[in-house]
C-alpha cells in the first residue's frame, strides 16, 4: 500500500471515530450524569461536593423553613483533606468531615461565639445542629440538600465566588 492510500485510510477512519463519539448529539449542551436515564431527573452533570463552595438557598428546621441571609453569607466548603470551613452568616466554623456518595460525616465542629438573634440565630443554630454527625446528601446539579436524622435539612448551592478564608 502506497503512502497516498494509507494518508486517505487514516483520515476516513478518523472521521469515522469523530462520527461515532458525536453521533448522539442532542444539541441541547447538557452532559448526563452517569447513572441518569435523564428521564424525570436532571441531565444536568452535578457538582462535587469536595472542592466547592455551597451557600445556604434554605433551611427547614423545627417545622420552620427561613430562607438564607440577605445581609451575609452563610456557606461551607470541604477541601479535599477533609477540612471544614464556613459561616453561618453570623459564626465561622472549622472542622473536618468525610464525605461518600451518599453521606456526609461531620466531626464536631468548632465555632465563634458571637450572640445572634432572629432569623439569624435561627440559621445559625439550625445550620451548626444540621452539620454535626452523619447526614445524607443529595445532589441535583448545583443544589445539595442534607439532611439530619432528625428531618432538619440545608438546601446549599454551588457558588462561583472564590474563597476568601485563608
């Protein structure tokens, strides 16, 4: 076989591999998360938890649901030691957890002090009691939920802004 004849073979066998990786295309620019028949559930690949910060959307605790703070952030991240850090927009908090698929184990963590009330403490004191000890994750997207044993829960989303602790 000439150089000419094996050039042109390549190049339609690349083609061919091209056509076979992109032949389901869509057009929609959504990735499947793997797992996900896409039917009924988002198609919409989820970000990790390790790694990423997540602001706190809404907490429901006590048969109480208060929406996140407007005046100062309430979040946490994990890095990928395991080390906790975050606020709940009235306390920093620090700690260590380990994360699995489905859990998240939080050791106790520790906290400022400061006095916070109304809503405020609210958030501050549900979202401390709903990170400690081992609570179930759910990820949609860029929304994770956990939830304690005792039915409290924190609807987090992943946000873009980048880290300020040091």
């Amino acid at each position: 076989m000439d150089m000419r004849r094996l050039g042109t073979l390549a190049a339609v066998a690349g083609l061919a591999l091209l056509a076979a990786c992109g032949g389901n295309d869509s057009g929609d620019d959504t990735t499947a998360v793997p797992g996900d028949s896409g039917v009924g559930g988002s198609t919409e690949p989820a970000v990790p938890i390790v790694g990423s910060r997540w602001v706190l959307e809404e907490l429901q605790a006590a048969g109480a649901t208060v929406a996140g703070p407007t005046e100062s952030e309430a979040y946490f991240e994990i890095d990928e030691n395991g080390d906790v850090t975050g606020s709940t927009g009235c306390n920093g908090f620090s700690g260590s957890a380990e994360v699995s698929d489905s859990s998240i184990t939080f050791q106790p963590l520790i906290s400022t002090r400061r006095g916070c009330s109304g809503d405020l403490g609210q958030i501050d004191s549900s979202m401390l009691r709903v990170l400690n000890g081992e609570v179930t994750v759910e990820v949609s997207g860029d929304v994770l939920t956990l939830t304690n044993a005792e039915g409290d829960s924190l609807t987090m989303a992943a946000s873009d802004a980048p880290s300020t602790d040091l």
